[in-house]
C-alpha cells in the first residue's frame, strides 16, 4: 500500500450509504463473528467489500493496518473504523457496539448457567471435554500467528525470549511487550531488514472488484487540536464516568472497583490480541486477585471461542464470577451482572476512543516506519506470549495439581506427573488431530470435544 496515493481527508458529515441499511448489514456480521479475529475481519471483508462493494480493498487494508497498531481488539477497531468512514460518528458508534453486543449477552447468559449449574454431573463433564479442547486452539493460535510475524532470525529470537522471560521468570507482560517495542525500534536503526514489517494480506484478490463508494468519497474529517481535544475530554468522561459511580457507592477495596480499576488499565496493553493478554489477565486474576480458579479460567475461554465477538469477551466471564463470589453488600446475582457490565465497558469503550481521535491521523501514523517496526517486534514476541498460555493451560488441564517452584530468579510452575489425567490428555489429543490433520472449526472441534466430556462423564470416567 503507498500513503503517498491517499487522498487528504476532506470533510464529508453526510452518510455515504443509507444508515438504516448500515444498522442492518452491521447486525447481520454481528451473528456472523465466530473464528476469533481472522473469521471476523474475513466476515467484514466478504461483506463491505466483496458483496456490497461500500469500501474498496485498499481503503479496508488501510483502515486495518492502523487497527493493527493498536491496544485492544483489532477486529472490533475495524468496524468501528470503517462505520465511521460509512456513516461518521453514529456509524463508528453503531458498527462497533453490534460487532461487541451479541457475544456480550450469550456469555452473560453461559456465565449465569456456569454459576448455577455448574456442580451438576452434565455441565461438569461438558466443561471437562471443553477445556482440554481449548489446548489443541491455543497451540493453533501459535502457529498461525508464528507464521505471519517470525519472517527472520531477530523476530524468532524476540518470540523465544518472551516465552522464556514470561514462562521461567514471571516478567510481567506489560514490561515484555515494552521491551520488544523498544528492541524493534532498535532493529530498525541497525538491521531494518530483520524488522521489515509486512502488510496484512485481504482474503481476497486485491483487485477483485471497483467498489461502488469511491476512497474519496468516505466520512473524514481534517485532524485538529479542537477537535483531538473534544474527543479526548468526552472519550476520558465516558469510559471512567462507570468506575468512578461505582467507586463512589461501593469504596475502593471492593471487587467492583478492582475489576473496573484493573481492565481498564488491561484495556491499553492488549497488543497482540486476546491470547496474548490472556496470559497477562490469567496471571493475575487467578495469582493475585484470587477471582477464578485456572480452571475456571480455562473454562471461560472455551465458553468465549463459542460465542460471536471478540475473544478477549472471556474477561467478562471472570468478572461476572469474580462479583458473584465477593458481591460486598450486594445481592450475589446483582453484582455479578453489574461486574460483568462494567468490565465489558471498560475493555470496549477505549478501542472507539482510539479509533475516533486517530483515525484523522491514520496516514502520518502509517508513515512512520520506526514505529510499524516496533509493533513489528511487539507482533513477535506476542507469538511468545501466546506460548506461555498453551503452557499455562496445559499445566492446569491436564493435571490435576502443580507446585509453584522457585531456583534463584526462576519461577515455574510445575506439574504433578503422577497426577496426570488421562482422559483430559486424551481429548486434548482428538482437539489436535481435529484442528491441525482434519482442519476443523473452532466451534466444530469444541462441539465434538464436549460430547466426549460429556459421555465420558456420565459414564463415571471423569
């Protein structure tokens, strides 16, 4: 892609398209964003460029490659950009809220039935089958991200001491992904060639149709110091105006304010994707909080692989039984639902506030090549950091207990070989030949393994 061929952003307040038929088409790819982030940008893709034609592939590229730079989940990024440029702010506001809104309510709901059901023989063994399943995902996850980011020795040497740095010395993961950004700008000084970033490629040929809105014609507006100002102030408001309300009516020790306090904060180092925060977010909210257990943890996540929207949904699951264990003065239930609310609000709201007040800047930020080789690096050591969750999930799946381990600077978390269970490695096994021989879905791959865990289960063998 040349920036040098973009047009400058002309102010356009109109909608391009009819907003009642951007409201339904954004609605329907709600429902259709299963597949982690790949299944949902190729849903966009199919959508807004192959089918209807309103946004042309270089344009979805670009608005894809500034998402890529950015904390938190690209794909949701991308719809908001991209309903910005159809229908300006209420585009961006509407795109991005459906994109999060079907996922929110089916696991609020899964959360519900965990909580009050979960002891019984049924939904025991259905979890049991799921989470070895989330094992085969997670390994398939590091090699297709492998795949794309380490494209040289330097990127590989960044993924593998990560994985090292995370696994054996507890480095916490804000510090890794800072130290890779700060290693790939240096790169870039000394070596470029080990950090050349690589642009995204399209699901589809680039050029396989005109696209009916041309690039020109779309929502921008001109960047301004007014108006940089204005989205920040109302965008700042926004996000904390909920932690603040319930600070106030609740105090500061109380589970709701530490969940709202810690994602927000999780909401602006999620470089990488879900899986790789989710090592971040398991560490502490199983270590240091005490919210889930890793294998509720585990849980969570296969419950989230099984819902549309993003991944990085797993977080309300934690806070919904985070609240529900420690509801303070509240009715259980109560705090639960307001707990899974709030984190879900603070995870999503700052990606349309990244999206609204950069998104006039795009170009100047893609041109900046120092900076698309630091997040370079950040992409490769995220491949490390996804590594240390299959190691994480595997310890606390497939044994049933494990005994943290210390030898000077090295911390590890080591299993019990003798009490390995035999069956959870088993369904691990089925996941893995159904993902990588067999090449099945997500969903499919998950549906097969609860149904193991689920006989299996009411056979008494787990």
């Amino acid at each position: 892609m040349d920036d040098a061929t973009t047009p400058t952003p002309v102010a356009t307040p109109r909608d391009v398209i009819p907003f009642r038929t951007a409201v339904c088409a954004w609605f329907a790819i709600s429902w259709q964003t299963f597949g982690g982030p790949a299944g949902q940008i190729a849903v966009m893709q199919r959508t807004l460029v192959d089918e209807t034609g309103w946004i042309g592939q270089r344009r979805f590229l670009h608005a894809l490659n500034y998402c890529m730079l950015l904390p938190g989940p690209e794909a949701q990024q991308l719809a908001v950009y991209t309903g910005w440029l159809l229908n300006g702010t209420r585009g961006g506001i509407v795109a991005g809220g459906l994109f999060v809104l079907p996922g929110m309510l089916a696991l609020l709901a899964l959360a519900a039935i965990y909580v009050a059901f979960g002891d019984t023989t049924v939904v025991s063994a259905v979890f049991a089958g799921l989470a070895p399943a989330v094992l085969a995902i997670v390994a398939q996850a590091v090699v297709r991200v492998g795949r794309r980011a380490l494209t040289s020795p330097a990127l590989v040497a960044l993924a593998v001491g990560s994985f090292v740095a995370l696994a054996l010395f507890a480095v916490p993961f804000p510090l890794v992904v800072l130290a890779a950004g700060l290693t790939g700008w240096l790169l870039h000084r000394v070596a470029p060639h080990q950090v050349d970033p690589s642009t995204p490629r399209a699901e589809a040929d680039p050029e396989s149709r005109t696209p009916l809105i041309p690039d020109d014609a779309l929502h921008a507006e001109r960047p301004s110091g007014r108006r940089t100002a204005r989205v920040l102030g109302i965008g700042l408001a926004v996000w904390a105006l909920p932690v603040l309300a319930v600070l106030a009516l609740t105090g500061r020790d109380s589970t709701l304010t530490h969940l709202g306090t810690f994602f927000s904060g999780t909401a602006v180092v999620t470089f990488g994707g879900a899986y790789a925060v989710l090592a971040y977010v398991a560490q502490r909210a199983v270590e240091t909080y005490g919210w889930v257990t890793p294998g509720e943890m585990t849980r969570g996540l296969a419950l989230a692989e099984t819902t549309p929207g993003p991944l990085i949904m797993v977080v309300q699951f934690v806070a919904f039984l985070a609240a529900y264990q420690a509801p303070g003065g509240l009715d259980p239930w109560a705090a639960a639902v307001v707990g899974a609310l709030l984190v879900t609000w603070v995870t999503f709201v700052p990606s349309f506030l990244f999206i609204f007040l950069g998104a006039p800047y795009v170009e100047r930020l893609r041109s900046n090549r120092s900076l698309s080789a630091a997040l370079t690096a950040v992409t490769a050591a995220v491949v490390g950091v996804i590594a240390n969750l299959a190691l994480y999930f595997t310890t606390h799946t497939l044994f049933a207990e494990s005994t943290p381990t210390t030898w000077g600077p090295l911390r590890l978390d080591v299993p019990d070989v003798g009490t390995l269970q035999p069956w959870s490695l088993a369904i691990a096994v089925v996941g893995g030949v159904l993902v990588f021989a067999l090449r099945w879905s997500v969903l499919r791959t998950l549906a097969v393994c609860a149904a193991l865990g689920l006989a299996l289960g009411l056979a008494g063998l787990l």
